[in-house]
C-alpha cells in the first residue's frame, strides 16, 4: 500500500511539472505576444478577436471527445499526445507569414490545453480517490503558477530582444518540450488510470452512449451549470473589472495591477485548502457558499471607487471562486461512475469553455446599454445566484460525505 502511494505521489507530482510547463508555454505563446505579432502581420481590426479566440474554440469541440477516449484508452495516451502538441505548436509559429496562418496555429495550440485539462483533472482524480478535491486543486494551483509567470516572462523576453518574436517562440517551444518530455515519464509505471481494454470495438462504438449517460445525469449538469456561470463571471469580471478600475474608479496603474493580481494570487493560493476543506466536510456547502460569496463581491464592486475597498472585494470574489472551482471537478468525478469519470471531466470542461467564451460577450453587450458597468456587474450578480439556485435544489439530496456517493454514478 505505502509503495503504491509513493508511485501515485510521484506520478502527481511529474503531471505537476507538465501541467506547469505546458501552461507557462500555451499562455505565454499568447500573452503578451499575440495582439503585437498579429498587429505585426497585418491583422485587420475586425479580425483581431478572431485569431485571439482561435484557441478556445478546440476546448469546446475536444474536451468531451477527449475525455471519453482516455477512458477508453487511458489517461497517458491522451496526455502523451496533449504533451506533443505543447511541444509541436510553438515551431509553426516560426513560420506563419499571415493573419489566418496564425489564426490557424492558434486553433491547432487549442488542442493541447481542452485536451490536458480535463484527462489530467481525471487522471488526479484516481490516483486519489480520498482526498482528490485537494489534490485537483493543488494541481490547479501549480498550473495557475505557469499562467501567472508567463506574461511576466515573455514581456521580458519581447524587452530584451526588442519585440523578437521568433525568439520569444523559441522560448515557447522549450517549455513546451519540456512538458512533454515529463508526460513521456507519465507513460511509465503504475497505478494504471483509465485502463479498460481499448481493443474491445464495444467501448469505442458506445462512445455516444458515454455522453448521453453523463449528459442526462440531473447532478452533473447542475454541478456543469455551476461550474460555467464561475468562468461566465470569472472571464468577463477579469476583462471589464480593469475598465472599471481606470476609467470609473481612476486608480493607478501600480494599484490597477495589485487589485486584479490580489483575485488571482487569491485563488492560486487558496485552492489547495479550499480542497482539502471540500474533502472533508462535502462539495456541496463550499459550492454554494462560493457562490453565494463571489456573487455578492461582483454586485459591490459598481457600488464604491474606493482603492481600499475595491482590493478587499477582487480578494473576496477570489476566495469565492477558489471555494467553487475546488469543489466542482472532484464532485463531478464522485457523481460519475469510474468507467466514465474522463467523460464526465471532459462534459464539465466543455460547458465550462463555454460559459467563459460567452461572460465577455454578453456583458458586454449589457456594458453598451444605458445601466453601464452598474448593470454588468450586476448581471453577473444575477448569474451566479441563479446557478446557486439550480444547483442547490438539483443536488439536495447529495450527502454531506463525499465518500458515500464516490462512483454511485448518479446522485445521492
């Protein structure tokens, strides 16, 4: 038993140095490079958003399907071929001459991130069974780490290189190559993840039925509902909140950057024990009171332009979101039946993506109205109570203990 958790610590511990690596290299491949290189290759204005959305379309189409054949295949395979486009994508950079080449690359990048996410969520989720909220978690938290590094990085890169594009890339590639590297080490070694037998034609043809199963079960919707309206807010809030600061609140630039990095160091920091708290009291109150806790700090932050009070609400909102985001995928994985817990993290990623995709868009839309950002961060407000609503309601029954409705494949 003890040998058997040392190999799963350790296997943790590899996809950790992947999944930091093939962050880092994915974000910093588009941030703060991606609108200068687009601009450079003469991009037209009303395509710019285009090429920058390019990548996240892959996470609606991939996640799902992903999902579904690492449980059939297993989990390292998925990652093994995750790991080879993290290291593959960042050359084609090197020789795109157009805007639609580079819309082209980025689509083709995409596919690395919908599929890692989602079969690295499951593949933690095994490897420990008993405390998985914690350990998805701290996984979360090590890739936010990379995500957080890499603007840093590579707008250091762009200064000495005096915007050298190529170079910056080439940087890229090799974190890139280093995350894949480590994932070939995930290949080796037991415990075996998502190991049913992948020559039996019956578990590729029913593939379908993996994705209606999961998709009509009332809990994983309601947790997949949730789950959405957190990156909904999360991604218009991290857009619209920088132009409530500057132009409605005129805070300074140095301040600017303290009061949207608080919310992310908040979540970042605050995962690992979100998670450990879900493992040991329920996903359900943490959910429902992170909900209930962002979407009262959304509401506040139209109400005052107060510096002060503004860096205490995005801590706030990120300690509301860090409780949900602790709480959903290792929810999802207890309310799925272990042959299709891939399948289940891929159906959560994919209403995720698209909850984040639509957050910007509609609020901005609401942004172009009369009511401003009063009403923007108002209708987030809204959004994020009315998934609490469903949410609690469709999954009262779930028992306060995660263990007793671990794989039952329905709700409790």
């Amino acid at each position: 038993m003890t040998s058997i958790k040392r190999a799963a610590g350790h296997l943790f511990w590899a996809l950790c140095v992947v999944g930091f690596f093939a962050i880092l290299s994915s974000t910093m491949s588009k941030n703060p490079v991606l609108n200068p290189f687009a601009r450079a290759l003469g991009t037209p204005d009303s395509l710019m958003g285009f090429v920058a959305a390019a990548s996240t379309i892959p996470g609606i189409l991939v996640s799902l399907p992903a999902g579904s054949l690492s449980d059939i295949f297993g989990r390292r395979k998925i990652l093994f071929v995750s790991g080879a486009i993290f290291a593959s994508a960042p050359f084609f950079y090197l020789i795109v001459g157009s805007w639609w080449q580079l819309a082209l690359v980025r689509f083709y990048h995409g596919f690395a991130t919908a599929m890692f996410v989602p079969v690295g969520n499951a593949f933690v989720a095994e490897l420990f069974p008993t405390t998985r909220a914690e350990r998805i978690s701290l996984f979360s938290s090590v890739t936010t780490i990379g995500r957080t590094i890499a603007p840093f990085l590579g707008g250091y890169i762009l200064f000495l290189t005096n915007y050298g594009f190529h170079d910056l890339y080439l940087a890229v590639g090799i974190a890139g190559i280093t995350a894949f590297i480590t994932a070939l080490l995930l290949l080796k070694g037991k415990p075996q993840t998502g190991k049913h037998d992948s020559r039996d034609p019956r578990r590729v043809s029913h593939l379908f039925e993996g994705w209606i199963v999961v998709a009509s079960n009332r809990c994983t919707l309601a947790v997949s509902l949730v789950e959405a309206s957190q990156y909904y807010a999360f991604g218009a809030a991290e857009f619209f909140l920088v132009g409530y600061l500057r132009e409605i609140a005129h805070v300074d630039p140095l301040m600017l950057g303290i009061i949207t990095g608080s919310q992310l160091a908040a979540v970042t920091l605050l995962k690992p024990f979100m998670g450990r708290l879900s493992d040991k009291i329920g996903r359900r109150t943490p959910i429902v009171a992170g909900s209930i806790l962002g979407a009262l700090a959304l509401g506040t932050i139209p109400l005052t332009t107060h510096s002060s009070l503004l860096l205490l609400i995005s801590i706030l909102y990120g300690v509301g979101f860090s409780m949900v985001t602790s709480s959903t995928p290792a929810l999802v994985s207890e309310i799925t039946s272990k042959s299709l817990m891939g399948t289940g993290m891929g159906f959560l990623s994919t209403i995720m993506d698209v909850g984040q995709t639509l957050g910007p868009i509609m609020t901005g839309f609401v942004l172009a109205t009369s009511l401003g950002y009063l009403g923007s961060f108002t209708s987030l407000t809204a959004i994020l109570l009315a998934a609490c609503v469903i949410f609690a309601v469709s999954t009262a029954r779930i028992q306060k203990s995660s263990r007793e409705t671990m794989g039952s494949g329905k709700c409790a």
